[in-house]
C-alpha cells in the first residue's frame, strides 16, 4: 500500500499504477535484472566465490533503509530493534572486510606468507579464517601476523582506521539507545533523586526519605503512570480521548457512578481525570480540609478513620467514591467546602482524582448524577449529624420563593415587552402619517 492525505491505501490497481510511476520502479527493475547469467558467455572473467555481476543487487539498499525505518517507528521495542540493527552492520562489515581480506590474499597467493589466507581444501574453512581475521582488525585486538608486503600494510593499517571510527559509531549508539531509555523513563515515571538530596539538604532523612523511596519502587513495579497528561499532551483532543479511553475506560466503568453513563461521555470525562497512587498510612484528606476535588478508587482499600488516625470506622474498596460532600452544594451542610472525614489508606492505592471545577462541569450536563451525588451526600451527612434538616427546609422554602419570585419577574418582563413593543409600533405609524402630512403640505406649496 501507500499513503494518501496519510491514509493508508491498499487497492491493488491504485497500489499497482502508484508503484510504475514512482522512482523506486526502474531502480526495482535494475535490482532484479539476472546480470549474473553474464558469467556464463565465455571470456567473462569471475571472482572467486560470487559473481562480481551480480553488485546491482545493492540497488536496493535504499529500500532496505527505508524498511529498516519503517520497522523502527512502529514496533514496540525500537531499542532492541536499534541493537539487533547494529549487531547486523557489525556481522555485515566484519564480512565485507573478511571477503576483501580473501581476495587480497587470492591476488597474493594463498598460503605464501604467513598474513594471507593459507589455502585450505575447504571453502567453509577459508572463509571461517577470513572471518576471525577480520574480527581481529576490525576488533582491534591485534595478535595477527605481521604484514610482509606493502599491500597487505596498507591493508591493516586501512584496517585498524576502519575499526576506529566503528568503535566510535557502536559507543555512539550504544549511548544514544541508553539515553532514549533514560528520556522514556523519565517521562513516564518521576526521579527520586532530587527529592531525597532535598530532604538530606534539609536535614531529613531516615524514615520519611525510605517511603518516598518505596513509593517511586511501587510506581515502577506495578507500571503505574502518574504523568498521563504530560506524556499525551502533544496529541490533539480526540486522539488523546481515546488513548485515554482505551486505558482507563474499563476501570472508570467499574464506579458505580458511572455504570449508566454512555460511552461517549466517559471518553470526555477520562481526559479529566488524573490517577493519583498513595501509600500505605498516607491520608488521602483530613476532616476539616478545605475540599477541592473528589476522588474514585481504581484500585487498593481506603479506611475511614476517627481522631485518633487508627480506628477504622469503615473500608472503602474498588468502585467506590468520596470526597463529594465538599464539593457540591447540599442544602444544610454544616461543614460548608470542609471535608467530613478522614481517609487513610490501607496499603498502596491508585485513585482517579477529579477537580472542582471538571465536576460542576459534569454535573451540570447530567443532571441525574448530580441528584444521585446529592442523595448520597444528604445520606452521610445525616448519619454523622451535619445536616441541619431545619436550615435544609428554610433553604428550600427560600429556593421556592426566589423561584416563584423569578417567575413573577419573567412574566412582568414579557408584558414589559410586549408593550414595548406596542409603543414602538404606535411611534412608527406616527412617524409615517407625519411624513405623509408634510409631503402633502409640501405638493400644495409647490
């Protein structure tokens, strides 16, 4: 196939009439031409082994790169993909350099002086002792024998230049793949490093700097991504909807909340969330703190906790959320935006966090979310004692009255209105009968 406004295309007549006008087309056809069969006219001299005829199969060496990128950007392990390349041009050199090494040597004389390549019976074994030799320069370990002839010095010493700059392309990408991998680690998972050097700077260390240690451990074992939105923030919208969607999609589901809630709206909710991982003992929040985002737990159990940060009122498990009660306005609510409760969690817990800001967004289009929220809310708050039922019935009563009094307001602003209107049109008419009467009086003037 090929690409077309960056589609792929892949019907055989298009594929077929885009490939004969291409360039690569009459390079194809050179490639594959038999020239070999030249070896068979008679006077046509032959080097040892292959035909020398037979070079225009490096013709295509343009579509090997050109594989060989393709490969790169779209496999899953491209670093492994770069070493098994350069292993590759590693094998392919010490080759070349081995065949020329025959060659010399055949040119020479086999076996007349100890450099050359002593003529063995075997062809395997000639081309194995061309093939060490050539590992031995290109390798530069030396321990060859001493050249005899000015051929066999320029030789080696063209020999030992060629290792030189292939030693400094194999370190370069040797180098180059450890850095990508650092650079792929680093932005998928933050460096402890600089954290602990602050808290040694500080003087803190011990047992705090020991589970900012683990915590980063945990991220890396367990594969958890805290920084989504960094790595997809280069991506347009939609794109990152669905990435987004096709990770955490299955997990968002399982949130009781959400179970009901078409797909399409789950797919512009998960851009909106961002998975945080606490520890084990880390509090989630504390009772009293201002409230700014609501949390859904993914994975892990959270415990709600009293006063004293050890007994266990209740346990929180996977589907569950909390952290609402702040957030939304419930008619009664003595706390206010103060969070109700302690949360702490059990052992290590990966939680999608939502903001105060995304949530009345949401909840602003779903209406039943809201009323489903609320009706929890009002549920908890009842049960700790922090819903003033009389406040909560003035607050209603209130809401009915401005509501009634808006209705009132927009009732009198239509018939404001409407005689607005009715006056605009009396003043038009107005207007036009004085026109009339002053074009009259003018005719009779005249």
């Amino acid at each position: 196939g090929f690409l077309e406004d960056g589609i792929l295309v892949q019907d055989v007549s298009r594929t077929r009439r885009h490939y004969l006008g291409s360039w690569t087309f009459p390079w194809d056809v050179m490639a594959v031409l038999p020239t070999e069969l030249l070896c068979l006219l008679p006077g046509v001299p032959r080097v040892p082994g292959v035909p020398a005829a037979r070079a225009n199969r490096c013709l295509r060496v343009p579509r090997l790169f050109e594989a060989f990128d393709r490969c790169e950007t779209r496999t899953g392990w491209p670093n492994v993909f770069r070493m098994a390349k350069l292993m590759l041009y590693l094998l392919l050199g010490i080759h070349w350099h081995g065949c020329l090494y025959f060659a010399l040597s055949a040119h020479l004389g086999l076996g007349v002086d100890p450099w050359v390549c002593p003529s063995f019976t075997r062809l395997l074994h000639r081309y194995l002792h061309s093939f060490y030799f050539s590992t031995l320069v290109l390798a530069t370990v030396g321990d060859t024998p001493a050249p005899q002839r000015e051929e066999e010095f320029l030789f080696i010493t063209a020999g030992f230049l060629l290792a030189v700059l292939g030693f400094a392309t194999i370190t370069g990408n040797i180098s180059t793949v450890i850095v990508n991998l650092s650079t792929a680690d680093a932005a998928f998972y933050p460096d402890a490093g600089p954290v602990r050097q602050y808290l040694r700077a500080r003087g803190v260390g011990g047992r705090l700097e020991g589970r900012v240690v683990r915590w980063h451990q945990h991220l890396r074992a367990q594969r958890k991504l805290p920084a989504e939105r960094e790595v997809l923030q280069h991506l347009p919208r939609g794109l990152q909807a669905e990435v987004a969607a096709s990770v955490h999609l299955a997990a968002l589901r399982r949130v009781g909340l959400f179970r009901s809630w078409e797909h399409g709206v789950l797919r512009q909710l998960v851009l909106r969330l961002r998975p945080q991982v606490f520890g084990p003992g880390e509090f989630v929040c504390r009772r009293g703190d201002v409230g700014r985002e609501m949390y859904f737990i993914r994975e892990g159990h959270l415990a709600v906790v009293a006063e004293d940060g050890v007994t266990q009122l209740a346990v929180l498990g996977e589907g569950l959320y909390f952290g609402e009660i702040s957030l939304i306005n419930i008619k009664g609510n003595t706390a206010g935006n103060r969070r109700t409760a302690n949360i702490l969690s059990i052992g290590y817990s990966d939680l999608f966090c939502l903001g105060k800001e995304d949530l009345e967004e949401v909840l602003a289009e779903f209406p039943c979310a809201r009323a489903a929220m609320e009706a929890k809310g009002r549920e908890l708050l009842l049960r700790m004692g922090r819903l003033n039922t009389g406040a909560e019935a003035a607050a209603m009563v209130a809401e009915a009255e401005a509501e009634r009094r808006l209705r009132g307001l927009e009732v009198a602003l239509e018939g404001l209105q409407t005689r607005a209107a009715r006056l605009l049109a009396q003043l038009e008419a107005s207007a036009l009968r004085v026109a009339l009467r002053v074009q009259r009086l003018e005719g009779r003037l005249r």
